[in-house]
C-alpha cells in the first residue's frame, strides 16, 4: 500500500476501498452520509462501500446530477441533517466529490451556497466547521479527492468555484479497482481531463517547481495509457497509471489552471449537459496554441518540455497531437459536435472572464480572444 501525504493522506492501491472502517475513524465520522450518483449506485460501488463500514450507520444520497447544483447541495445537506450524520464520504467522479464537498460547507454554514463562491470574495468565508469528507474517486479525471476546490451551478445557473484549504479531504481513498470496467467514452472524457489538468497546471504561471514536476509526471503516465485504458476496460496496469495521472493533475493545479477550464466551465453553465472532460479535450489544442506565446512558456521552454514527456519531438507538435489523441479515443472533433452554437458566444466568453481559472492562464485573454478560441475549437 502507498500511503502518500501530500496536500492530504493518500491511499493508493487495489483494494484501497478496505479501508474505509480506518479513514472514518481517524477523521472522526461514525454517522456518514455517503454521496453518490446512481451510475455507481447501480453499478454496485456504494454496497461495497456500506460493506467496508460495518457498524456505522450510514445515510446514502445518491441523486447527484452529472454537473453537481445547489439543489442537489441542499437536498443531500437535509438528509446529513435528518440522519444526524457527523461527516461525509463521496464515491464517485469529481461530481459526487464536489456536491460533498458543498454539502461540507451547507450543512455548517448560513446562507446560500454563492456567497462562499471564490468570485465573491467567499473562500475566507469557509472556516474549519465544515464536516469532514472522505473522497473515494470511482474515475481517473477531476482528482477533486485531493483538490482544496469544488465546482457547482449555483441556482442563478452560473457554474462557480468554491475553495479553501477547509474542504480538502482528511483521506482520498484511490482505489483503481473502482475503475475496471468503466465504459470506454466515459474513460476517454475522464483521462482527457487528467491531461488537461497536467498541461494547464504546468503551464500556469506561478513558481511552484514541485508541482511542475508532479504535472510533467502525470502528463507522461496519462499519455503513456489512456489507450490502453479506452481499448480494454480491464487493464489493471493501466487504469493505475490513469489513476495516478488523476490524483497528480490534482496535486498540481493547486498552482492553477487557465483558459481550457474557464470555458469549459462558462459552457457547463449555459448548457449543463455538457461533459466537463470531453469539453476540456476539444478546447485544449487551441488553448495551448494561444499558450505558446506567453512570456512565461517562451522563456521556460514549457512546450518543449510538454512535449517530450509525451514523446513528441517539438513543442509545435502538442496541439495536432492531442487532436489526433481525441480522434484515436473516439472523442468529438469539435464544439459544433456537442451542440455549441455561435449564438452562445458572448454569453460564454463573459462567463470565462469572470471563472476563477481565467486569472491564472500564462497568457491574458480577453473577450475577443475567448471568442477565437472558441472558433477554433468549433
């Protein structure tokens, strides 16, 4: 068992799940509710999870929406209340782990959730009485199981941020077993934004070479498997690797991340239907051109370094590398394929201007240049 310590405790290995009894303890939850979607409810996850707490009374909300809103928050927030619940442990994708980790901060504080958005000035607003919260990831993509981040549609239908080092979970549970089996689409949209957190966090501008280091690891380790991922469901090496290249996008984009997220996010919030990863596929070759002529990557030579750890041999190659990477995993080619349209343009670049990840791309972006990538991305 890897028991790694970095930003949270980490147990990472097949079977990890085990442990679940111990995490509870040790965080102080004997009265859980557990946080779930009714994909990995059906998919029998959550009675694996109930099976390794014997003893505890647990609570299961699983009607966590594939975007996590503020109504699901405050009905997942009622039942913590009426099962007079002590903590919380999510199972599931960055959705079920993000919709804890607002119903963390709704079943402790007053008011609605916007007002401890990051935008409002809200993160000082989270303090340490937020309920304690296990995250057990069930796909390799958001690393939310060791992010200090969440995102949520808000009931005004913007998608915002909600972060403070307050909603980081005392233990992130990474089980790759969870993985197996996973359907190919969902792999694919999944570790496709593994890689986009590893590219945008290594990308960002501010000084932080340990997590560069993490970023460039997990780039390689995303790259170097998502196909064998996609090509056989059951490849347990694989799915380790995605895994891992999960949790290390993560750990990393406590740096930042850029323009690859704030428009996927301003797109979530018009369209909510819209999958967050597979977004971050399409949007992420544009975004690394516009990237290239920052300052910052000229001089650091980021490109380059991208480039070979995914075995390409110019910088220049990145952006036809990773298109050709969405078409080999059965991505869409473009925007136009999910359903934007043009006439969403001015909405969806206002929104990215005023997104939380927006002030941390290496390269500033205004209305016009949101409006081009997103052309370039149709």
């Amino acid at each position: 068992m890897a028991l790694i310590n970095y930003v949270t405790q980490i147990q990472f290995e097949f079977g990890a799940l085990a442990l679940l009894a111990s995490e509870c303890r040790r965080a102080g939850i004997s009265r859980p509710l557990i946080v779930t979607d009714p994909g990995v409810k059906a998919a029998g996850i959550v009675d694996r999870a109930l099976a390794a707490i014997p003893g505890l009374p647990a609570t299961v909300f699983d009607r966590t929406p594939s975007n996590p809103t503020e109504a699901a928050v405050r009905a997942a927030a009622a039942l913590y209340r009426a099962g007079r619940c002590d903590g919380l442990v999510a199972v599931g994708g960055g959705s079920a782990i993000d919709c804890a980790k607002g119903v963390a901060i709704a079943a402790r504080h007053a008011g609605p959730l916007a007002r401890y958005a990051t935008i409002e000035g809200g993160s000082d607003r989270i303090t340490d009485a937020v309920a304690p919260l296990i995250a057990v990831p069930t796909t390799s993509g958001t690393g939310s199981e060791v992010a200090r981040g969440a995102i949520l549609i808000v009931d005004d239908g913007r998608k915002l941020g909600f972060h403070s080092w307050h909603l980081v979970p005392r233990a992130a549970l990474c089980d790759p077993e969870l993985t197996l089996g996973l359907p190919k689409t969902l792999t694919a949209a999944t570790g496709m934004d593994a890689i986009a957190h590893c590219m945008e966090a290594f990308l960002a501008p501010a000084f932080n070479p340990p997590a560069d280091g993490i970023a460039l690891d997990g780039l390689e380790r995303a790259w170097g498997h998502i196909e064998r991922a996609v090509r056989d469901g059951g490849d347990r090496e694989a799915r380790r690797q995605l895994m891992s290249a999960s949790m290390q996008g993560a750990l990393a984009f406590q740096k930042g991340l850029g323009c690859v997220h704030s428009l996927s996010h301003s797109l979530a919030g018009v369209d909510p239907t819209l999958h967050h990863g597979t977004l971050n596929a399409v949007l992420l070759p544009a975004v690394v051109a516009f990237n290239a002529e920052a300052p910052s990557v000229r001089g650091e030579r980021r490109l380059e370094r991208m480039a070979r750890a995914v075995g390409l041999e110019a910088g220049s190659d990145l952006g036809p590398a990773i298109r050709d990477l969405n078409a080999r995993l059965g991505l869409p080619a473009g925007l136009a394929d999910l359903g934007v349209a043009p006439a969403w343009f001015d909405r969806v670049a206002a929104g990215a201007l005023a997104d939380h990840c927006h002030k941390t791309n290496p390269r500033p972006a205004d209305a016009g240049d949101y409006r081009a990538l997103l052309e370039a991305s149709m």
